[in-house]
C-alpha cells in the first residue's frame, strides 16, 4: 500500500489471466529487489529494462504484444507497454497489505520507495 494517495489506472486490453501473471511477475521482482537492495528506490527501468528488456518468454511479453496487435510499431509499442508495465507495478504495490510504500517523482521516472522495512528481516 501507499503511504500518500497515488493514481492508480487500470490496464486495458490483456485478459484477466494475462494481467494476473504479469502482476504475479511484477510482484516476484519487487520482492526480490526488496531482499536484495533494501534501502534503494526502484523504477520500473530498474526492474525491467537494461539487461532485462528482453521481455519475450515472460508475461510482461503480452503488454507488449497487445499494442503490436492494435497496429502500433515497435517503438511505439514498447514506450506503451512501458508505461502499462508502470502502471502494473504501481497497482501491484498498492495491494500490497504487508508493505508500505512512498513515492518520488524524479524527472519523468517514478521511483518507489519501501518504508517499513523492518518487517522483511529474516
């Protein structure tokens, strides 16, 4: 959940079972940040671009895919899935009922913070 009142967007187009296992994926690489990067603020860029744009073979592949089947090109398409991944992470961090975030907007990337960190110890 968030700590301050976020916007949050539903993302249209993927069938319920698409956007659960993207969310599902999304939620597996936040806690895997969580675990391994504590205290730094993470972006959608951080968990999924880089070395990790290649999304093919995962369930984010279907947000791309979606636009490339409305007729967007590659480009396009990615800039759009970008954004619908962002707004996937956003959702997947505010049901979260276990862990609060907070939120920084830094030029155009939003980052995310976890605030209650001392839940997450092992």
């Amino acid at each position: 959940m968030f700590i301050d009142n976020e916007e949050i967007r539903r993302v249209h187009g993927l069938t319920e079972e698409q956007t659960k296992l993207a969310k599902s994926f999304i939620k597996g690489a936040v806690y895997c940040w969580l675990k391994n990067r504590t205290d730094e603020p993470f972006s959608v860029r951080d968990l999924f671009g880089g070395v990790n744009t290649d999304w093919q073979d995962t369930p984010l592949h279907d947000v791309w895919h979606k636009h490339i089947k409305e007729g967007k090109s590659n480009d396009e398409a990615h800039d759009l899935a970008r954004t619908d991944v962002g707004w996937l992470l956003k959702t997947v961090l505010d049901e979260d009922k276990y862990r609060q975030f907070s939120s920084q907007k830094r030029e155009l990337t939003k980052f995310y913070t976890w605030e209650n960190r001392q839940d997450f110890e092992e």
